[in-house]
C-alpha cells in the first residue's frame, strides 16, 4: 500500500506563488508515474503535470510557463511549485502515483485547496 499527503495548500492573490508538496510513503513500486491533478467545483478532475523518476516532465497548457513539477526520489516527494496564479487556477489539488502495469493502478492522495483570490 501506497500513502499520498499533500501539503502547502492555502489563500493567494493573484500574481501570487504557491509550493505544494507530496509526500509518499509505504511500498513504493520500482515503475511508476507520478503527477498533480485538480478539480474545481462542479467541474472534472484535470491533469496538472507529471514526472517520472528519470525526471521528464510534462504539463497542461493551462499552467505551461507558470507552473513547474519536481521530485526527490531520495525523499519520496513531489512538489509544484505554482507562480503568476490566477483566479482560475482555484481548485482541490491532487496528488497521484500511477503503477505502470496491465492494467495501470492508482493512488491518491486526498487533496489540498488553492484558492486565488483578492
């Protein structure tokens, strides 16, 4: 089992800098995929960004430029660090460790709030 604890969540205006972190813990497999979702009320959960141990990285294009994803395997933790944030980028967010398997499993964590705000 798998354990996820997000942290660094809180109020921000806009222009402002968040650091989120993930914290993993447990039996951590050798092959996985790890990565930031968000969910705004009443919408779908969306992917933010991933990174693989090897430290390749990809983002959505709403965040792209603003927002940067890292790890430190040494630590089992993740972290996005969210500059220039905006009033849309208020959402629950979500850690996410994916097994790469047949078929794929999923953790999660269970989630901090960012809201962006005057």
């Amino acid at each position: 089992q798998v354990q996820l604890v997000e942290s660094g969540g809180g109020l921000v205006q806009p222009g402002g800098s968040l650091r989120l972190s993930c914290a993993a813990s447990g039996s951590i497999p050798s092959i996985y995929l790890m990565g930031w979702y968000r969910q705004a009320p009443g919408k779908q959960r969306e992917l933010v960004a991933t990174i693989t141990r090897s430290g390749s990285t990809n983002y959505a294009d709403s965040v792209k430029g603003r927002f940067t994803i890292s790890g430190d395997n040494a630590k089992n933790t993740m972290y996005l660090q969210m500059n220039s944030l905006k009033p849309e980028d208020t959402a629950v967010y979500y850690c996410n460790l994916k097994v790469i398997g047949w078929p794929s499993y999923d953790y999660w964590g269970q989630g901090t709030q960012v809201t962006v705000s005057s």
